[in-house]
C-alpha cells in the first residue's frame, strides 16, 4: 500500500501546477470556497496557494498574483494586470 501510494504521489506531482499568490483574507473567503469547482473542472491541475501580504506577493515567485492595490508594482506590472472587478473603499 505505501509503494502504491507513494507512486500516486509522484504521479500527481508531475501534473501542471498553478502557483497563485494572493491575500489571506481574499483566499480563506473566496478563493479557497471555489477551489471545489475549479478541481471538478481542472481535476488535472493542481493548485498552489501562497497567502501573504500585498507587500510580499512580488516575490513568491507565483503564476497568478491577486491584489487590490497595484500602486507599488512597476509600470510593467500595472500594464500586465488585468481588472476582475472594480473596488472601492472608503
């Protein structure tokens, strides 16, 4: 059984992966609640999740980067983002 389980796991290892990068608070109440339909879609592909500040997220070396305040990213980060939904504060 532990050789069997062993070899799934290397299998399962060599299955494209996805480093997403993004704020505790945005993953534990939207992100992670979806992962549920992303896998029933995406079986394949597995998830990697890094859950850190909006100063740290440059540097964990993600796929994806989520965040609300592109204001300290460069100009060729800025240019690369892509909008999913207008936000306001107050």
């Amino acid at each position: 059984h532990l050789e069997a389980a062993y070899a799934q796991l290397a299998r399962d290892a060599q299955a494209p992966g996805l480093h997403v990068a993004c704020s505790a608070t945005f993953a534990m109440r939207w992100l992670v609640p979806q992962l549920a339909v992303f896998y029933r879609s995406h079986p394949h592909i597995r998830i990697r999740l890094s859950m850190t500040s909006a100063r740290e997220m440059r540097h964990e070396g993600a796929d994806l980067i989520i965040a609300w305040d592109l204001s300290t990213y460069g100009e060729a980060d800025r240019h690369r983002a892509i909008e999913l939904a207008p936000v306001h504060f107050g």
